[in-house]
C-alpha cells in the first residue's frame, strides 16, 4: 500500500480512511492462526538490510479486526472496553505489562476476568500487520500511523531502526538486556508480509530458547526420589532431551502433562547436536 505523507500522522486522510476500512478475513476460532516465526541470529553478522526492534517478554495476541486471539488460537478475555478501542485490521504484537512481569501478564490473562484492574495497565505493543500489502518497512510506517490515530496510550508502535554494523547490533543488546529487556528481533526491511520460520525474521538474545512438546516423565532420585527428576521433551527439529534443570519443586510433585508446550533455554550444542544446558523457562499455558 502506497501512501502519502502529512506532519500529523505520516499519511493523508484519504490514505488512513482506506487503510482503517481494510480488514482481512478473521481466523477459524478452532485453528491457530498462522505466524511468522522468528530464527536465532548468529552474533558478529552485518545487520544491514534489517530493522532491529527490542523483544518484549509477553504474550503474543492476534487481532483479526473484531477478535483477540491466543497464537494457539483461543480468545483473549479481553474486557469490551479493551477490545473496542483496537482498529478494525489484523494487527500482530505482544500483551506487555513491563519488564520482568511476564508471570503478571499470564497470571492476568489465565484467571480470564475481564473486570480486572490488571487490564487498564496493560499494552497491546504492535509490530507486524497480518496480511497487508508492502514490504517491512512499509507496514512499520502503516502500524506508526494506525497507533498515533487511535490516541490510547495501551496500543503501542514497536520501534523499529536500521542498526549499521555488528558493533552496534551488539551494544545495543546489551543495552536492552541492562534494562530488564531479553533481546532484539531483526525483520528484513525489505520483506513482504509472511508466515512459517523464514530469513525474514530473527531474533537475537544472551542465550538462545525455543519451544518443546512434554512427552514423558523421568523418575527423579537421591533428593527427588519418589518425584518427576526430569521432562522428556521434543523440540521443533524432532529432538528428544530430558529437560531437569529449571524444575521448581511444585512442578516435581505436579508435572506438567504430556502434550504440554515448554520454553527452554541452553547454551550451544552438544557432540551430538541437542542443546546444551538446557533449562526449563516456563510452561506455556494451552492455548496461549
């Protein structure tokens, strides 16, 4: 979508009218919606052709222009009133209370009141527009311009920058993580909206994580004999890796059930090629 600019918005009324009136067609409530999955970035590569954005520790949501989804594509119990101020297009971003609050975020979300006082505080911080035309940078443009329009401090522009070298890729991560962030996400300036796990988007971080399915439970011993020692899990490249380190006390008596989606996080690889240290990060809620 080609736009003309105006000093108030970075677009024309005529422009804004017809990008408002756009809305693509609202994902099946049973089926989790498609997304665009981000990569882990090698330190030391140029990042020219990228614009560098901080990532944000929350829970992603999907709005399809008239609901809040889960990306495992449940609905959000989101308040009218919350729901009612979002733009009536399909917007992509993060539920985001703050720094270090990701157990508030899902704490808010999984006792699903939308009376709630936790609602007023927290952002819907926006950084993709599902299915609009454009390359990246065109649509950062597009999401600056739907956000500075709606005029509610809870709907968020991510920021987005050209990062020149490496040098300055590295500062200012380490930038982000001094002040509580976990990381950077790089998109290819110069994409056309997508979905999967593609070389448009990556992300970079101190340590590397990535997802996993539950499929046993490992008797524990010595300490946590008679308990679960250790998960059994499969990540997204069909590996199979006991998962112990990380395991609060509570999840040894009252493991997470087969079928349960986790976050890991390690270190490099092994001889044989499975994450090293890896540590369980948190259980990711269903549907979430």
């Amino acid at each position: 979508m080609a736009l003309s600019h105006s000093p108030a918005l970075g677009l024309s009324l005529s422009s804004l009218a017809a990008l408002m009136a756009w809305t693509p067609p609202s994902a099946r409530a049973e089926v989790a919606p498609a997304l665009l999955l981000a990569r882990d970035w090698t330190a030391g590569q140029s990042p020219q052709g990228f614009l560098v954005s901080e990532k944000f520790d929350g829970v992603r949501a999907l709005w399809d222009g008239r609901q809040l989804r889960f990306r495992g594509g449940g609905l959000v119990p989101a308040p009218a009133w919350f729901l009612a101020r979002l733009p009536p297009q399909a917007l992509d971003g993060e539920l985001w209370l703050g720094h270090g609050r990701f157990d508030e975020v899902s704490g808010l979300l999984r006792r699903g009141d939308p009376e709630d006082p936790g609602w007023h505080a927290l952002q819907y911080r926006v950084f993709e527009l599902p299915g609009a035309p454009g390359t990246f940078s065109q649509r950062a443009r597009d999401i600056e311009a739907l956000v500075a329009a709606a005029a509610w401090p809870q709907l968020v522009a991510v920021t987005q920058r050209p990062v020149a070298d490496a040098s300055e890729l590295q500062g200012l991560l380490d930038a982000v993580v001094a002040q509580g962030g976990e990381g950077l996400v790089l998109h290819r300036a110069d994409a056309s909206y997508q979905t999967g796990r593609t070389e448009a988007l990556f992300k970079f971080k101190p340590v590397q994580d990535a997802e996993a399915v539950v499929i046993g439970h490992e008797a524990g011993h010595g300490k946590y004999a008679g308990l679960v020692g250790a998960l059994r899990v499969r990540n997204e490249a069909g590996q199979v890796f006991l998962l112990g380190s990380g395991l609060k006390d509570a999840q040894r008596h009252q493991p997470p059930p087969l079928g349960s989606r986790v976050t890991y996080s390690w270190r490099g690889l092994t001889a044989t090629g499975l994450p090293r240290f890896a540590t369980l990060l948190r259980v990711r809620e269903p549907g979430f």
